[in-house]
C-alpha cells in the first residue's frame, strides 16, 4: 500500500519519466560531443557512462521520494500500526521500480549514442534490477539516517553516492569483464551480497525509526 501511493504521486507528476529521464539522455549525449568521433573510445566508455548517469539520476529519483514523505508521516503510520520497516521496505519497492523505469529507459540511448559491443549487454537484464533495488534501499536508509536534520536535502546525496559505489563497480565491472570474454557471475554476487546487507540495513533503520521521538 505503501508503495502503491508513491507511485500513485509519482504517476500524477510524472516527474521521473517527464523531466529526470529526459536529462539522463541528455547526459549521455554530451559525453559523445565532448570526446568527439573516436568510435572505439566511446564503444569503450559506453557501459560506464551508463551506469554513472544511472546512479546520479536515480539519486535524484530517490531525493523526489524522500521529499514527498515527512517524518509526520511517518509517525501518523507509527500510530496507525505499521511498522517502521515495513515503512522504509515500501518505500524502497516504490524507488527501486522508478530507478529501474530510467534504467530501461536510457538503456537505448546508450546503445544508439554508443554503439557498444553488445555481448555483455545481456547481463543487464541481471544487473539493472539489482542496482535499481540496490539503490532504492539506500535511499530509503540514507533518508532514515538524515531526516530529522535540518540539511537532510543536502546530506542525502553526500551520504548516498559513495555508498552506492560498490553497485556502480559491480555494475560496470560485469560488462567490461563480458565484454573481454570473461565470466561476470563474480560482480554478480557482489552485488547481491551488497543487496542483502542494504535489506538489514533498512530493517534496522525502520526500528530506529520506531525509537524516534
């Protein structure tokens, strides 16, 4: 229910997909201009300036979300019953869907501004959920951790992009090691792995939001 009103407002903005994918694309289309026509060096960086506009964007879908909920909020959900990490796990379905629709969504702009080589692509289908989950819990603890700080706006990105580096190494680590012919099932575990310590991280951060005055 949680997560269904978040993408209920954010479906009414659409801000995601109106006014941040648009700039994502725009991003990616710079870097070509600025390198110039070297087709190998772009096939090169292809994968990596892919996944680094993903996380700086997705940041900014996660800042959108972590707006749109206030620690009153949270506490007339505390008085209605629901728990604090059911809480912050809603949440995160709701950011981790947004990240993974401007994942999709840029994919193609990559592949077309690129030109890549397209072997390790597949593996996207692995990896993009796994960052763009990985990336909604992050958010959701990032939130819990700054948001009764009055520069939490501020805080929230400083807190969450270095944090999130171990899903962009993995990430685009998986396709440079495809792309080589070697094997990306090991950046495949390590972001799992990541995953799995960002889901307690979240569990513990939704009971210290239950302890909160």
């Amino acid at each position: 229910m949680i997560a269904r009103n978040s993408l209920l407002v954010e479906r009414r903005s659409g801000e995601t997909l109106l006014v941040i994918a648009p700039f994502g694309a725009v991003a990616l289309l710079i870097i070509p201009i600025a390198v110039g026509t070297d087709v190998p060096l772009l096939r090169q960086v292809g994968p990596g300036m892919y996944w680094v506009v993903l996380l700086l964007f997705g940041v900014l879908v996660i800042l959108r979300q972590s707006a749109l909920r206030s620690p009153a909020q949270s506490l007339v959900l505390l008085l209605a019953g629901v728990p604090g990490p059911i809480q912050l796990l809603g949440s995160a379905v709701a950011t981790s869907l947004l990240v993974l629709g401007l994942g999709v969504v840029l994919a193609p702009v990559a592949v077309m501004l690129y030109d890549p080589i397209l072997s390790g692509w597949p593996w996207l289908l692995a990896f993009l959920p796994a960052v763009a989950v990985g990336l909604g819990m992050l958010g959701v603890v990032g939130e819990a951790l700054v948001r009764r700080l009055s520069m939490r706006s501020s805080l929230g990105p400083l807190l969450i992009v270095p944090l999130a580096l171990p899903l962009l190494l993995s990430a685009s680590q998986s396709m440079e090691a495809t792309a080589s012919g070697r094997s990306a099932l090991p950046w495949l575990l390590l972001i799992t792995v990541v995953d799995l310590s960002l889901f307690l991280a979240v569990l513990f951060a939704g009971r210290l939001l239950e302890e909160a005055p």
